[in-house]
C-alpha cells in the first residue's frame, strides 16, 4: 500500500519568513495530493491540492509542488503570519488517501 | 451549504462496549470516508462508503466496521472497544468516490476506560 513521509516533524519560523514542508510518498499509482491544516481542536481543513498532471499550483501565500519522478511533493508558504500556526498535514492516493504524520509548524512573532 | 456533521461530539465507554458514531456529509457528496486520528499514528484510514457500498477498507480489525444509507449518512460500529481505541473519529465526505476533495466533519471524541 501507499506510504507517506512528512518533514519535519516540528518547524519554527519568524513571522514573514517562509516555510516549506515536504513529504515523499511510495505508490507511483497516487494521482492526487492534498493539504490539510489543523489547528488545535478544530478538524482538519483543505488548504490546497495537486493531481499528477500538474507540477505546480498556487493560491495567494500558499504554493504546492509536485515531482512524480522522484515522488515528492511540497508546500510552501510565504510571508508567514501568526494565524500559519497550526499542523499540516500531507496526504496521497488515488481511491483512498494515506497521510502524512504532520508537521507543527509555530510562527514567532 | 452545511458542513459535514457528526454526532456525538464526545464519548466516554468502558471497555468491552460497543459504540456507534454517526456522520453526515454535506448535501450531494456521495462518498464518506472515516479515519481514526491519535497523537502518535496521526489519521489512519478506516473505510469509505459510496453509494450504499464498501469502496476502500483500511488496515483496522473487523471490530470496526460501517455502514452507509441511501441519504449517504454513514454510521461506524466498534464492537468490544479496547483502552487503544480512544481517539478522534473524523468521517470527510466528497463529491464522488476516488481522488476528490475531501471535507471533514469536527470528529467524535471516543475515550475508553
């Protein structure tokens, strides 16, 4: 089955700094690759997706990309604000999806 | 349109119960999928449900199982809860089955002692 690793596991960053956030995973079959974020105590929300046959998407601060060669893809956010501060998860599939172990991403101030 | 629902928010049972969990997708989202989310294997996936039918099962044993209705509300069955079982129980619905956005609902809080 599929196998999904995400780093790192913990990320601090300053505020208006980047953060990137990369995952592999193992099913060269897994054709869509979406983000989620959770903040504490709230469900887990759909930031922004990618399928196999786009490289690259963006949506105002946020950016994913996707290399099916080397089977990884990453998010990046930029000008990072304290309301970023949350866990992010990663995940692939193609009928079902498999995630990412998460990353808590902390924005100081 | 309304958010996916699910109900209860929080459940406490003691072990060797049984515990069902009920979720409702957003209006027309036809597929529900369900995953158990702890602090140490982060969201596992348990099973999805399209149309009435089983699609996809995880790698969880037959004390968990699910069923979907016509309405596509789905409800999940643990039978002989275990103290492991405690977590977060997080159904997300889609618009189809396969590789499509996937919406989740606020999760069923399950503590077993």
């Amino acid at each position: 089955g599929e196998n999904v690793e995400q780093h790192p596991s913990t990320l601090s960053v300053q505020e208006g700094d980047s953060a990137v956030i990369k995952c592999t995973y193992s099913d060269s079959a897994s054709n869509y690759f979406p983000w989620y974020k959770q903040e504490l105590g709230k469900r887990p929300q759909l930031i922004i997706d990618i399928r196999s046959n786009v490289g690259e998407k963006k949506d105002q601060r946020i950016a994913v990309t996707l290399n099916k060669t080397a089977k990884h893809f990453s998010l990046h956010i930029t000008e990072t604000q304290p309301e970023d501060s949350a866990v992010y998860f990663c995940a692939a599939g193609n009928e079902k999806l498999t995630f990412g172990t998460g990353t808590r991403l902390t924005i100081i101030p | 349109k309304a958010g996916v629902t699910q109900t209860p928010r929080y459940l406490i049972k003691t072990r060797g119960q049984q515990v069902t969990l009920s979720c409702s997708p957003i209006s027309g989202h036809r597929s529900v999928s369900w995953y158990q989310q702890t602090p140490g294997q982060g969201l596992q996936f348990l099973f999805e449900y399209f149309s009435e039918t089983q699609r996809n099962k995880g790698n969880f044993p037959g004390r968990f199982s699910g069923r979907q209705f016509s309405n596509s509300r789905s409800e999940m069955n643990v039978s002989t809860l275990e103290l492991g079982d405690s977590a977060l129980y997080l159904c997300a619905s889609s618009l189809e089955d396969g590789p499509y956005e996937q919406y989740f609902g606020p999760g069923t809080r399950l503590t077993v002692t």
